[in-house]
C-alpha cells in the first residue's frame, strides 16, 4: 500500500497527464493509446523508458530495475523520489506513445 505522500504525487501526475492526447487514468496505471507507461508500485513509480535510459537510470542510482516475476524488466524502472516522477512520467508518456517507426505517416 502506498504512503500519502506517494499517493498524493501519482494523482498529481495523473490529473497533468489526463489531458494528453490518449492518455488515460486506470486502476491498472497510466495509459496511452491503450498501453500502459507508468504505475504506482508501493511508494515508487514504475515508467516505461527506452533501454538506454533505463540502464542511465540504473547506473546513476536514480532508479531501480522493476522485477517481474523475479526477472528484471528491460525497460521498466522503479523510481523512489517523488520530485523525479513528473518528469520520467513525461519521457515514459512520449516513448509509449510515440508511433512505430515506419507507422502510418
């Protein structure tokens, strides 16, 4: 169960999100377009970044490595501090949402 203030900082991040193109608020987490770019996982975000950033991340001791099923995810990382949310949340929002390469342009 997540802390007040880890609940407070999520619905921060929701209410600045909804109105994004796409973007949807669920109990499952963030969406857009239908795919999940963040959540909160007890007091952490988890967002959805690009590999690289994720092991930046990771090396910087920004972030951890969010374990699914005992494997650590490729690209999903778990952020404690609160003033760094809005940010990942952003550059998670715009990996997930962007359009494949080669989509309809």
């Amino acid at each position: 169960m997540a802390g007040r203030a880890a609940r407070d900082a999520y619905e921060t991040l929701e209410i600045s999100l909804r109105d994004e193109d796409g973007v949807e608020a669920t109990p499952e987490g963030l969406l857009v377009h239908g795919r999940r770019f963040a959540f909160l996982e007890g007091d952490d975000l988890v967002v959805d970044v690009t590999p690289a950033r994720a092991r930046d991340l990771v090396h910087r001791g920004v972030a951890e490595r969010f374990v699914v099923d005992g494997h650590p995810a490729r690209e999903w990382v778990r952020v404690s501090d609160l003033q760094l949310w809005p940010e990942l949340a952003g550059e998670a929002h715009e990996y997930v949402g962007e359009p494949p390469v080669g989509g309809q342009s």
